[in-house]
C-alpha cells in the first residue's frame, strides 16, 4: 500500500471519530508509530485507542490536539 494511501485511512478513521465527539485523551509514542486514545462518554464504547503508524497521520492529529487544546498561533 502507498504512503498516500495509509495516511487517507487512518486520517479517515479519526476524522470518523472526532466527528462521533470522541476527543482525544492520550497519546504514547513507540517505536512501531503512536496509540492514540480516544474518549467519548456519550458513546456505548466510551474509549477507543489507534495504532498511527504514518509520519504524516501523526502530524495531523498533532494540528488536532493543538485544535482541541483552544491553542492558536
């Protein structure tokens, strides 16, 4: 699979998340790419983690976590 390709489905998976209201609560960075967690309480499945393994995915829920933080350049 491209490069390209892996980013649009784990960029779609949290896009599908987020727009669900879950937000996201933790992030533990490995050497195999990044678990993100994520938490909704209004959701039946309150926690949902996400192995991101693209470098650009990772950027991009980096823009999401500043977004969610109210933090503005």
């Amino acid at each position: 699979m491209s490069t390209y390709k892996e980013f649009l489905i784990e960029r779609n998976q949290i896009d599908s998340l987020i727009k669900k209201g879950y937000q996201i609560k933790n992030v533990r960075e490995t050497l195999d790419g990044a678990y993100v967690d994520f938490e909704n309480q209004d959701e039946e499945e309150k926690f949902v983690t996400l192995h991101i393994m693209n470098a650009d995915t990772r950027k991009y829920f980096g823009t999401l976590i500043v977004k969610q933080l109210g933090i503005y350049f």
